[in-house]
C-alpha cells in the first residue's frame, strides 16, 4: 500500500488550500466546514485563503429500522432535501417522515448551539462557498450537502476534500460548480488510511477552532 499522504487533518488542510489559490483574497468566499472531521481541514483552507469559516451541519435521515438508507437529509439554516421516490417506494407514511425529521432538527439544532452558540448563521445567498470535509467515501453526506444549500441561493459552491474515493469525486462534478478532490488513490479502501493520525475531532476541538478563525490572522515576523 502506499505511504500516508497526510500526517494528521490539519496538513491535509495546508495542502488542499495550495489547489484553492483561485479563490485567495476574494470577499465573495465563504468557507464551510462538515462537522466534525472537515473543520480542522477547514481552518487551514480558510486561513490560507483569508476567507471567514463558519460550519454547515447536515443530518441524514434515516429510514426507521433501516437507519443506513438515508430517505433524505436536513441541514443548516432550515433547509432539507427528501428522496420522494424512495419515501413513495417504502410507502412510509407522512407522520413517520415527520417524526425522524424532528428528531434529526432537535440534534442539529443542539450541535448548532454547541459550535456557534449565539452567533448568527453566516450569509450565503450570491456568494462562493467552499464546502470542506475530511475526505469523500460514498459522498452521500456531501451530496446532501450540496442539495440543503442550493436552496440557500449561494451563487457557486466549490467541494473541497483532501482525499476521495475516484467514483464519489466524479459523480459530484456533477453536483457542485467545481470540485477539488487533492488525492484518488485507487484502491482507495477508506478515508482514514490516507492520514497517519485520523483521531477522532473532539466537539471541544471544533470550538476551539471556531472561536481561533474569528481572530484575524497575523503572518509571523521575518
């Protein structure tokens, strides 16, 4: 198997901003990060570019029973997608649906106030946002992604991973404006064996990280 191509999330971030340089310096950007594994990703992308980073929660909705199949997904800002034609094919009833999405709202509204506690949601309508996440395995937590903020009008949306399964990575240029996969090793086996440290990122960590990318950025002294 080849080496590991990054020593932990952070210099993944590094390397994965040097392909964003397009988008450096540009008060359009915004940078949001899937919780909680693509924030730290997400602050070094974000600090390179000197663009703001804010998180975007996406909560998959499970069918009851078969919680692994997503029906649909709800995300931040209030926005949600539903697979209708699965819904119709597994004849599950308006209230059942009603009732994983108000399970899912009170744990996204929960996260939400843990990572940005009373700090309003950024704006996203005509502006370019870059979605960061850790890495892509099947890419149905991105899609969703990608589909809940669609309906937030933002005016181009750039997936931005470290490292991706070469299939997941495709199938999303179809989705987003522009994608930017750093590695597709083939085999690709999963996320985790392309970082020598893929610790889990602890709640704490995410806050940390937050609250560090709101104190503009100095370059140290020469």
């Amino acid at each position: 198997m080849q080496q590991f191509r990054f020593r932990d999330r952070r210099d993944a971030g590094r390397r994965l901003a040097a392909l964003l340089s397009a988008y450096a310096n540009r008060s359009d950007v915004l940078v949001l990060a899937l919780p909680r594994g693509g924030v730290p990703v997400a602050f070094e992308v974000a600090r390179a570019l000197d663009a703001p980073l804010d998180v975007f929660l996406v909560r998959k909705l499970g069918v009851p029973g078969h919680e692994e199949l997503a029906m649909g997904a709800i995300a931040s800002g209030g926005v949600g997608v539903l697979n209708d034609e699965l819904v119709r094919h597994l004849n599950l009833p308006a209230h059942v649906v009603a009732a994983v999405t108000a399970r899912e709202q009170q744990e996204l509204a929960r996260r939400e106030r843990l990572y940005r506690g009373d700090r309003p949601r950024p704006e996203v309508h005509g502006r370019t946002v870059i979605l960061v996440d850790d890495g892509l395995a099947t890419g149905a937590t991105m899609s969703a992604a990608i589909k809940a903020l669609r309906q937030q009008r933002p005016d181009r949306i750039v997936v931005a991973v470290p490292v991706a399964a070469p299939e997941s990575c495709a199938a999303l240029r179809e989705e987003a404006d522009d994608i930017v996969c750093a590695i597709t090793p083939e085999p690709f086996y999963a996320v985790g064996l392309w970082y020598a440290d893929f610790s889990q990122t602890t709640d704490e960590a995410v806050r940390d990280l937050l609250a560090q990318a709101r104190v503009p950025f100095t370059a140290p002294m020469v």
